[in-house]
C-alpha cells in the first residue's frame, strides 16, 4: 500500500485546513518546494497535492509552485482542486508535470465530460470523492450533495480511472484516526474493482497498519494519503512507511 504525503498549496504555501474549512487553516511551511524534496528524500513513492484556492476558485491558481515541485523532484505527483474543463486537464498533465490530475466536482456535475475525459487521458484521471456522512461534496466541500459516494463511483466504475481518492471530511485534518464507517465505504469501493486511495484521518502507525490490513484482504486499496499527522508529528513517514508494509 502507497503513502502519499499531502501538500496542500493556499496563496503558495504549504498549509493545512480542519475538515475543508477555509477558516481553519494552519500554515507549516511558507516553501512548499522544500516540503515535497522533504518527502522525496523520505521514502515516498508519490505526492498528493492539492490547490486549495483552485478548489475555491473553480480554475487552477497554485499552478506554478506545482510546476517548481514537479521539477525539483524525482517521484510523481497527482493534483486535485480547480481542475474542472479539458485545459486544465492537459495543462496540469503535459506542460505543469503532474502525471495524474484528480476531478471531483465536474465527476458529480458533468458526468458525460468526466465520461469524454478519462476516455481522452486513459489512468490519468483519479475521480476524486469528498463525503460528509457519505454523501459527495463539491466546489471545495463548500456544497454538499444529495448524491451517495456509493452512486458516484458506481457511475464509472467500467472507465480507465487512475484510481479514486475517497476522503470523510468530518475526519480530514482532526488527527482522529480513520473510523470503520469510512473503511466500510472504501472497501465497497473496492469491490466495485476501482483502485482506492484512502485519505483524511491518519493519525498514526496503528491506523496505517489497519488500513495495510484492510488492503491485504482487498488488494484495491492501493494507498494512503496523509497530510496533518506528518506536520504535527504524530507519524513519521519512515513509521508510516513501515506500517504499510
């Protein structure tokens, strides 16, 4: 199972927020470039980036700090927030240097683009399921949806997704561990045969070694992502490395 340390990029800056809230926002590092050689060096496999002001703004914003991250190191990264039209989708892709690009809103909102998108960048698009009490939220997590995860996925279940990022946001940034509602909800993701990232609530070596313990009885669970635990302390990416193992 992969671990993919979190950047979360709001006015060039590594940050973190508490459950997607704006308001709530801690910043840890004013050199993101830094941060990700940081992980690199680490150990990690791959890095998960987000835009947070792309996300608010409906269109990338942090692109260039992503494109000097890209450059500086050697292991691939994936970026989620503000990528809703085809070009920000190619942008991101073949000129930023990301090598996977994660949709969210547009997934629940235009699912016949989504549909023509993975379709024109097969396993280059990771559809990305934000839930508050399993249900899709959107534009940030700002706007919580009728619609089910569950449903969503279920939608594009047969297409060449790269994988799909599934994140509680009542657990996102509350260093509260992953609770077994939202690993139930994975492992049905799982069982739809879509590659699953698990994200939001890792706190510690023990949830990582649950999560490795779910994926070695559902292989699907490819990953963890983990964002606050690491910049707080309360895990190590070399014990969250281990862990997974």
């Amino acid at each position: 199972m992969q671990i993919l340390p979190a950047i979360d990029l709001r006015d060039g800056k590594c940050v973190r927020l508490k459950q997607g809230d704006y308001n709530q926002e801690t910043v840890y590092d004013s050199d993101p470039v830094a941060m990700a050689q940081r992980w690199a060096d680490g150990g990690a496999e791959r890095l998960h980036l987000v835009d947070l002001d792309g996300a608010r703004e409906g269109k990338p914003f942090n692109h260039y700090v992503v494109e000097k991250i890209c450059s500086k190191i050697d292991i691939p990264c994936q970026l989620g927030g503000g990528i809703r039209d085809r070009v920000a989708i190619n942008s991101m892709l073949n000129n930023v240097g990301v090598d996977r690009v994660i949709a969210g809103t547009q997934a629940l909102k235009q699912p016949a683009w989504f549909c023509e998108m993975v379709a024109e960048f097969p396993n280059q698009l990771v559809l990305g399921i934000d839930a508050r009490d399993s249900m899709v939220a959107t534009e940030g997590w700002l706007d919580v949806s009728k619609t089910p995860a569950l449903e969503l996925a279920e939608n594009y279940k047969d297409l060449d997704v790269a994988a799909v990022v599934y994140t509680n946001i009542a657990n996102d940034g509350m260093l509260q561990g992953v609770d077994q509602a939202t690993i139930a909800d994975m492992v049905r993701l799982t069982e739809l045969g879509l590659p699953v990232i698990a994200s939001g609530g890792v706190t510690t070596a023990d949830d990582v070694h649950n999560l490795a313990r779910v994926a070695s009885e559902h292989p699907k669970l490819v990953g963890a992502i983990i964002g606050r635990a690491l910049y707080e302390g309360t895990l190590s990416l070399s014990d969250a490395l281990s862990a997974s193992r």
